[in-house]
C-alpha cells in the first residue's frame, strides 16, 4: 500500500453533473426529495408514520432555554432512558417530551447532508434560508459544554454515555459531522461545523486512552469516518487520534460494552453476541463480514480511511479480507447485503434467499462508502464493480420514481399475500411506504445520490479516475494549468462515453477509464500517440493533451445471463438477467400472476426494447421463456404422481429492478427457472 499513490474524491465544486439520467435524479431530489423530507421530519406528511425529528430538537432547545434562564432554580423534570422507542399517548397533544427513536437526530443531520451537496450542484436562495433556519433549531438544542443529544438533553442528562453499546450517541455524533462538513463546504456557513467540532472536543474529553477517561467505542458506527472527515476539514489532528482510537480499541477484552453494563464474563461465555456490533475481536483479526450489516461497513469504511491516512498494512490487509468475503460471499447480485432480518445483518457464507432477503438501501449505500475508500487507497476496478452494480441496483430501488415513498428492505422475490399473512416476511414490503418510524434510509439515499460525483471520480497530482461513467463537466489542474474534461454518456442505456479536453495550454496527464466487469471487449476511438496500457480493471491514458482532443469508448451492453455460485442454495437451475450495469426483473403488472411458474426457453432468444414505461425512458427486455399449464388434477390434490410438465411457450418481459413497485402491488422476481 505504500508504494501506491492514494487518490482522493474530486470536489463536487469541480464536477458539475449533465448527464441525462443522473440530472434527473439530481433535480428529482431538489424539487421534490428534499421538500418532501423536510415535511416529513416535521410530521406533515399524511398517512405516514411520525418523525418527531425536529419536535425533539424544539423540546431539547426549550430546556436549555429556561435553564440558562433561570440557572439552578430550574429543575426538569426527567424520564426512563431505557425505553428505545417512546411514543406519545395522544398524537394530537405531544408534551415536551422525546418520541421516536433514539437516533432521530440523526434524521435531520442526513437531510442538511443532501441540502449542503444539492446546494452546490443547484445554488437555491430559499432552500439555504430553510436550512439556516433548521440549523438555527438544532444548535439551539446543544448543551454549554458541547453535548447534543435531544434523547438524554430532554429525559436526563445525568446518564449521558452510560450506554455507548445500544443508545446511539456517538452515531448521532457522527452524521452531525458528516452534515456539518457538507454543509460547510456548500456554504462557507460554520455555525453547525462550529456545533460538531464542540461535541467532537466534548467527546475527546470523555473518551479515550487517557486515565479517568471511558475506554468506549461506538455501538453503531459511523464516527469513525465522520472524525476523519472534520479532521481533514479541519487539520485538527485529535479527531483523528479519536478514529483511529476507537478503531483500535474495538474487540479488545475485557468487552467495554460488559464494563458499560457491569457484566462480568462467566466460564464459559463467548464473543459471539458481539458480532452483532463487530467487536468480537480486534478488527485487525477479523476476517468475515459479521452482524448488523449497515454497522459493520460504517466499521470497514472507517478502517479504510485510517489505513489510508496512517499506511497501517495490516489494518488494510483486514479491510481486503472482509471486502473479498463480502463481494465473493455475501453479495446479493442487486448489490444489497444483508441476508437476513434478525438483526438486519449477514448470514452465514452463500446465505443469500430472495424473498426474505434484507438487503437494507443504508446497507448498499454504505458498501459504496467502503468501495470508494478503498479505491482512495488502490484504483481497482473490483471496487467500483461493486460500487456501480450496488448504486443502480439496491440504492436506486430504495425510492419511487417520483421521490415520495421509499423501500428499508429490498427482497429479490416478493409475494404481496406473503408480505401480508408470513410473520417472517413481515419485513418485507410489496410497495414502497411514505415513511418509516426508524427512517434511516430516506435521507440517506439523498445524501448519497446528491454527492454521486464525488464517488464517480477520483485523482492523484497527474491521474483523474473515471470510475462511475456519467455525464460531467469537471474542472482540473494539473502542473498548475486549470482545463476542463467534459464526459459525455448515455448511461446504464447504452455503453458509448465521450471525453473532451478543453484546455488553454497543452497538459501531460493521465486519463484512467475503468472497463465494467459486465464488458467483454471495448472499442476505443482517438488517443493516437497516447502511451496506452490496462492495469487492475483501469485503461490508462497518458498523453499530452490538446484543445478540443476527444476519444471515444464503446463498452457494448449485451443481455447476460448470470448464474449464482453453487452454493447459494436458493438460485440452483435459476439464471438472473442483466443488461450493462442494470439487474432486471419481472412484474406481475407485465407477466401475469405466479411467476414462479414462469420459465426460460431452452434457447431464450432476447430483444431490448426502450420505451416509455412508468413515466420514464427504459430499456425493457423480452426473452422466449414458457409457463406451466396446471391441469384439474394438479389443482385437487396436493400432491401427485410426477408427470412431465406441459407448458404454454410466452414471451417474458423484464424491466430494470429499481423501477419495481412503482405500479402497484403484485409480484416480483429476479431470479427464473431455466
């Protein structure tokens, strides 16, 4: 890794996004994602399930009011916290008190994330006044010595970091930063940069190496990666003595979370109910992607930061093995991860069934911030494979097309009858909903898609990255001469990109195109005289580059017909379709019902059709496939002597598996017989 020059994210002021589709998207959030979510954080959202978000932060800012008011007169009144959930009695009469979740702070911290990233890419007067006066709200809400948390700020604050294992605090931390910086770098405002750093310095004071210090670390990570960040924001080099602290301290025995609770390890007690938390052993010895999937690559992102930042080898070397048992184990081919409900975690190796799958949206949207920095540290196309197939897939399927419902889970098979009647797919839901009561996935495809740039490219002194293929106008320098490179694509429809230089000057630089595992020869137009080679999935370009120069590459986008390893019980004798980037399925609404009836032809001949569906320009694919015909004697009895099926030959239609569910109720299916 030390031989390796470490690139870095472009700054969105320097990607400007034109790209058809993902202008789209981008636009999408601003006019109606970003609306809709601040109406929901608020509870003005009809028919959906309540946030408390922002009454909380109101209820917390009038406390500290009237105690900075009235000084030691004021005595409030104070509640259990240890109840997780608490919900009101009445919703039309809320009291002062906390309801939801004890991470609904962090609600809004992801929201102000995607107004700082949509601010950059459409600067929006209003939309920045809201903003400032959300924030205005929350800072409110902060304590004297730099402590926010509206769920111990308003039930009591004498229980602060009691329990770092279940309660949320350092995670709530962790998106304030992350929303800070974001919103910092949109603006140049720093009044909720200031109110992070005050409870980062708040943390440091309380955790830590030191003596007289607690010895924690995060139940649910992500301060980790969120610490890294202020520090690179802000050169201050205790945020990241404090990541690499709890990185570090992670798994180390005796557990914190057993000292947190004044639990003591009986003979014969194990780490396993730690895996949950992947603090069953120093990360440094962890080798499989265990537990609480959204919280172990929060975890491997911010191993990845610190490997890259400190050149620790074997921390990086433990960020490859969980990477390569994630990708060759535990990967739905949507990109999801998460292959089952209890404890929204990993299964066991190859455990991977359809139609109870979990496969959070947060989940894939944080295998994107573990691929990314691990391209930071090595450009290795395996990284952005991943990256790409889980950002068109299991991130863009975990909201409606219009922007107002959104999926938690995302099965690969769904029986709307089973959703409703099978307590064990409970969790699974044939539509999208308005809202969730634990509504972590929301604003974090916001934050996400509207920071989409800055996981497209990245860039050493002499090299730009394309590793996510989208329209952009990205503005460079290079050996002190600025230029612009402008990346035509018509994106995940068809494979064609153009790269245009515009430049004042001649420059000498490297271009580096990364080849999607999902092509298997490409066509390259230009770069003459250019010194050409492939390395780790990336086709180099280097050349002196001049006014107006264009190359042009074709990566061709054939129907494939994919096949999970052996071991995946749930998919032998069944084939997956994908097109380029895009996994597809099919729907009731184009198929009929039970589809698992449905099969491939023997010689499935395939047409790709684009089309107006759902409101949108896609690409729909048909294949010769055949249903079963079910006579009498199969409808009477259960079971019946085996007879060769007779089939009806038809023609099966799939769309794009993130446009499901945007017609209604019915069934669905990835995988098919073949």
């Amino acid at each position: 890794m030390n031989q390796i020059e470490n690139s870095r994210p472009l700054s969105l002021k320097n990607v400007k996004i034109i790209d058809y589709f993902w202008k789209k998207e981008l636009e999408l959030i601003r006019n109606e994602v970003i609306p809709y979510q601040w109406k929901a954080l608020n509870d003005q959202i009809e028919g959906a399930n309540p946030s408390f978000c922002m009454h909380n932060f109101k209820v917390a800012g009038k406390i500290l009011g009237k105690k900075s008011e009235k000084g030691k007169d004021y005595i409030a009144n104070t509640y259990p916290t240890d109840v997780f959930v608490p919900m009101p009695e009445d919703m039309d009469h809320l009291e002062d008190r906390f309801y939801g979740f004890v991470f609904q702070d962090s609600d809004f911290y992801k929201w102000i994330e995607a107004v700082g990233y949509s601010l950059i890419q459409y600067p929006d007067p209003q939309l920045e006044q809201l903003a400032d006066q959300a924030i205005d709200i929350v800072c409110a809400a902060q304590q004297p010595d730099g402590y926010l948390d509206t769920y111990y700020i308003i039930n009591n604050p004498e229980h602060i970091f009691t329990d770092l294992c279940s309660y949320h605090e350092l995670y709530c931390f962790g998106h304030l930063a992350e929303g800070a910086v974001a919103y910092y770098q949109a603006t140049g405002k720093d009044k909720l940069l200031k109110a992070a750093q005050r409870y980062a310095d708040y943390i440091t004071s309380r955790i830590g190496p030191e003596e007289g210090k607690l010895k924690g670390y995060p139940g649910h990570e992500i301060a980790e990666m969120a610490l890294v960040r202020l520090y690179e924001q802000t050169s201050e080099d205790k945020y990241l003595k404090l990541s690499k602290y709890f990185i570090d301290e992670r798994g180390k025995r005796p557990y914190y979370f057993d000292i947190e609770k004044k639990k003591e390890m009986t003979e014969g007690d194990t780490s396993l109910r730690y895996h949950y938390h992947q603090a069953h052993l120093p990360v440094r010895e962890q080798e499989e992607a265990v537990g609480h999937a959204v919280r172990a690559v929060y975890l491997y992102s911010g191993m990845a930061d610190i490997a890259r930042i400190t050149k620790d080898e074997i921390l990086y070397d433990a960020c490859e093995k969980l990477w390569n048992n994630i990708v060759d184990k535990k990967l739905y081919i949507t990109g999801g991860i998460g292959g089952t409900h209890i404890g929204e975690a990993f299964s066991f190796n190859y455990d991977l069934p359809n139609d109870t799958a979990y496969a959070e949206t947060c989940a894939s949207i944080g295998l994107m911030f573990f691929a990314r920095r691990m391209l930071e540290i090595k450009p290795d196309s395996k990284y952005a494979n991943v990256m790409e197939r889980a950002l068109y897939n299991g991130i863009l399927s975990g909201m409606s097309l219009d922007g107002k419902s959104f999926f938690y889970v995302n099965p690969l098979e769904v029986l709307p009858e089973a959703c409703h009647k099978d307590e064990r797919k409970s969790h699974v839901k044939p539509v999208r909903q308005k809202w969730f009561g634990c509504a972590c996935c929301p604003p974090n495809i916001a934050r996400l898609l509207c920071s989409i740039g800055s996981y497209a490219y990245t860039e050493t002194n002499d090299t730009l990255f394309v590793h996510l293929y989208m329209g952009s106008q990205i503005t460079k320098i290079f050996e002190s001469s600025e230029f612009n490179i402008n990346i035509y694509s018509s994106f995940p429809w068809n494979g064609k990109v153009s790269v245009e230089v515009k430049t004042k000057s001649d420059a000498y630089f490297t271009i580096a195109l990364r080849i999607p595992d999902w092509c298997e020869d490409y066509k390259l137009i230009g770069a003459q005289k250019a010194e050409k080679y492939v390395k780790d999935g990336y086709l180099y370009i280097k050349k002196c580059w001049v006014d107006g120069e264009l190359i042009e590459i074709e990566f061709p986008m054939k129907v494939k017909f994919l096949e999970a390893n052996p071991h995946v019980r749930e998919n032998i004798g069944k084939v997956a379709v994908m097109r380029g980037p895009l996994v597809y399925c099919m729907e009731e609404a184009d198929n009929g019902k039970d589809l698992h009836l449905l099969e491939l032809s023997d010689e499935p001949k395939t047409e790709v059709h684009f089309v107006e569906k759902m409101g949108e320009d896609i690409a729909v694919i048909t294949t010769a496939g055949r249903r079963r015909i079910i006579s009498d004697d199969n409808l009477n009895l259960l079971y019946n002597e085996y007879k060769k099926p007779i089939y009806d030959n038809i023609t099966i239609q799939w769309i794009p598996y993130y446009t499901w569910a945007n017609r209604g109720e019915g069934e669905m299916r990835v995988w098919i017989q073949t």
